[in-house]
C-alpha cells in the first residue's frame, strides 16, 4: 500500500479488505530495506507496533471503528514524547531519555487508533533547516539521496516521502514541516499558534514552536488535524478556539478568492525553477476562481526571541553536558546567553502585537500564497563541505516559511512542480488565524486540479522490490 493516502487505505481497512496488521508489517519491511540508505528513522517500535496493529484489528472487526486513523501506521519526530520510548531530539544529550509519559499530541493519535511505528530523525535539537546535523545520521531526500530533506523535520519527510509510514508529526519552528514537505514532494501543514498542543513536546522557541502533519495529500492532513487539534488546559501555549470540520470543508465549492501574492522578499532571488512553477501555480489559482493582488508583507527578521528561547531551556544541559552537543548546535544555542531578561519580554510583547496587526492584511484578501523555499533541495555535500556556510544557506530555505511562524497563521506547502533534475517544488498558501479549514478547502481544490502529488520517487519501488535484510 505504499503511495496509497490515508483516506485510501481507511476504507479499506473499515470495509475489512484489509488488516492493519498486514498494513504495519508491510512498514516495518520497508523501514527494515530502506532506512539504512535514508536514515529517517531513529527507534523503531516494531513490537509494540504489531501489538497497537492486532489490537485495531480486532476492533475493526467486532464493529468498533473508531475513525479515519484507526489502524494507520505513523511515525512521530523523536521530539516528541513517548512513555516508555526514548526521545533523543537527534542528540547524544538526550541520547538515552526516556520519558514516563506520552505527548498530549500521542495520547489523541492513540485514543484515534493509530499504531505509531516509531521515532523519526531530525536536525539536532530542531535548531536547524537542513537536518544534516544529527547524532543518528544525516537524513537523505528520497528523490535524489546526494540532497537534503530539508528540516529540521527531515526525517519525518523521508519516511512519509518513501512509504515508511502513511504519515508523520513534525514541528515547525521556522519552517520545519513546510519546508521539508516541499522537498520530499509533500503536504505539511503548520496549524495556528496554540491549535495544537505542544505539551510532552521538547522545544526550541516555545512561542515559536508548532505541532503538525506531514502527509502524500491535503485530505490526510486533514484528517490528522482533526484527530489532534483542540484545546489543552495543561498546556499554556493551548488555546481554547473551536476546532471546525476540516474534512468536510474540503468538499465545500471554493468561493471567489482574493490571492495576496507578496512579491518583496517572497518571491525575491528565486531558482528559476521556483519561478517557473510559481507562475503556474497562481495561473492553476486564478482558473480556480482566484483574483491575485500583490501586497507587501511586514518584515520580520529579528531573531532575538527563538536564539533567547533556545538558550533559556538548554541551559541546564549546557551546564552538566555541554560536551555532548554538536559544535555547530552549541554554537547556536550558546549565541542566546547574552539576552537580558528584559529583552526577552520585549521581544514577546512585540511578537504578540505582530501576530495581532497581521489580521489586517486579510481585510483585503483571503489568502496568502509564496514558494515554499527560494531553491530547491540543495546537495548535503554543498552544506556539510562548508561548516561557515551552513547557517545562512539554512536561513535562505527557511526565508518564506518564518514569517508565518511569527504571525503564527495557519500555513499549508503543497507539491507545485519538480526541477528538470528531478527535485520537488513546493507552494505555500497561509490564511488567518484558525482559518485551517479554509487553507485546506484551497490546498486541497488546488491538488486535486493538478497532477504532482501522485509522483512517487524512484526509490520505493527500486529499493522496497530489493530482498529484506
């Protein structure tokens, strides 16, 4: 079933045509043939997966489906806490944490029937957009592996991208669901600040920090969102807003849509492919009943608050196991140790008033649209040969996706093209806050009138007809 959509394999397991035990184990086999060359996966929970899998089975069959998720095999980026399952962050700080208890966000996806496979590599500590700093490996791109998968989610990609696992949860901090959704040729979806809960979660930025899925479609980030959104009383960064039903928004007929193309900084310094694709994509747009209106966004390049916050949770792994980190990640946690107090509740006060002064701009259009990333997915040999350059090409590919971290709007990449080389081209489309069902409503009428997410990469099927180790 790998390159079937959740909604796909749902009926299938709900009409009985198929065991989630045969699901789960067709997943292991492939994680089994092909992490070695990817590197997606940090723990495989392959026993206690088969386990959650008989159990679903049993249920479906006594009439106790309980929903879209039940029986689904997914895996969960290694920040997010497991009981009983080490949570390392891809770091030899964390390397044998083990947390008695699990992330809010894994206690929804069980109570759903899902079976979670597993924990899923990452950039170190989530301080990084290439993922190729990692105590586990670097994570390999599925389309082509001599590129990354971008990050810090990038293992979360691989996986889904491969057919490891029907679907991910990823964090997004600056665009680490979104941008590597777009070069693994995915959907990721960054929900609004306070949709999902964060709690059980290791941080980076905590005011900066989402929860969310990486998916092969729109209507299974959909379902995921549904299963997962909702208000936490546990968790302060929660907010108790109504979660709307956004699988049934994405049969609503697409209303007339004002576009918000902003042209400054997004659509600045382009790969001529980006720009190529993107052109596309707003025509596809327009055809879809959209009016396009060019805009200019505020700017929003002080990262004072995501170094500070950094610093602030670190520090105490700093002070016992400041050894165990990666040079390249010390140095960018460490860069936070100056920042007052003070400023640091400064820079939330205005990160407060940004997130409500960007509503006005949706008083004159509905959504917002942008390339995903300027490039396409570099080569990991062009970032690891030169430790100096790594850090601004990874703020280059995470240009277009941070904003919207800040504003903390809900924001969708969807597949929107591929490179002659053969690389991924995502699009980004944002809307207001807890507006999720309206960016779905148009990712989803935007993919189902276009024909890039039904590419599958070479490697599934060269690699998954290959004999199990």
């Amino acid at each position: 079933m790998a390159g079937a959509s959740i909604q796909q394999i749902s009926e299938l397991l709900r009409a009985k045509k198929l065991s989630p035990v045969e699901l789960t184990n067709d997943c292991l086999n492939r994680i089994d043939k092909l992490n070695s060359a990817l590197h997606a996966f940090i723990t495989v929970t392959a026993k206690s997966a088969v386990l959650q899998a008989h159990q679903a089975e049993e249920e479906i069959q006594r009439g106790n489906w309980r929903g879209p998720l039940h029986g689904i095999p997914l895996g969960l980026k290694d920040l997010v806490d497991t009981a009983g399952v080490r949570t390392t962050a891809a770091s030899a700080v964390f390397k044998d944490r083990v947390p008695a208890a699990d992330a809010e966000v894994v206690r929804r996806l069980r109570a759903a029937g899902a079976v979670i496979l597993g924990k899923q590599n990452l950039h170190e500590c989530a301080y990084g957009g290439s993922s190729v700093i990692s105590n586990f490996g670097v994570s390999c791109n599925p389309w082509n592996t001599a590129h990354i998968t971008g990050g810090s989610s990038g293992g979360s990609a691989a996986a889904v991208a491969a057919g490891l696992c029907c679907a991910a949860i990823g964090s997004d901090t600056s665009g680490s669901i979104r941008e590597p959704a777009a070069f693994c040729s995915l959907v990721g979806l960054k929900p609004t600040y306070g949709r999902i809960s964060l709690r059980g979660v290791i941080p980076l930025s905590p005011s900066l920090d989402h929860l969310g899925p990486l998916t092969r479609t729109v209507a299974d980030a959909a379902i995921i969102l549904q299963a997962i959104a909702g208000f936490d009383a546990t968790d302060s960064s929660s907010a108790n807003v109504t979660v709307s039903d956004y699988v049934a928004a994405l049969d609503q007929p697409l209303k007339p849509l004002r576009i918000g193309v902003p042209r400054k900084l997004f659509f600045e310094e382009l790969d001529s492919e980006v720009t190529s694709s993107m052109n596309c994509a707003l025509s596809a747009l327009e055809h879809l009943g959209g009016e396009v209106r060019e805009l200019e966004l505020p700017e929003t390049g002080d990262r004072t608050l995501q170094t500070a916050e950094a610093y602030a949770y670190h520090a105490q792994f700093l002070a016992r196991s400041r050894g165990l980190y990666s040079e390249e990640t010390l140095r960018r946690i460490e860069a936070g140790a100056g920042i007052s107090a003070a400023d640091l509740e400064q820079k939330r006060k205005e990160l407060n008033q940004a997130r409500h002064e960007i509503e006005q701009i949706f008083e004159t259009v509905d959504i917002l649209v942008t390339p995903t990333t300027p490039v396409p997915a570099p080569k990991i040999s062009d970032l690891t040969g030169d430790p100096e350059a790594l850090r601004p090409r990874e703020l280059l590919l995470l240009r277009n996706t941070r904003p919207f971290n800040v504003w903390g709007l809900p924001a969708i990449s969807v597949p929107c093209g591929f490179t002659a080389a053969g690389l991924p081209i995502g699009l980004q489309i944002a809307g207001p806050h807890w507006q999720e069902a309206r960016v779905l409503q148009v990712a989803h009428a935007y993919e189902q009138a276009t024909k890039w997410h039904k590419r599958e990469p070479e490697i599934m099927e060269r690699q998954a007809s290959s004999p199990a180790r």
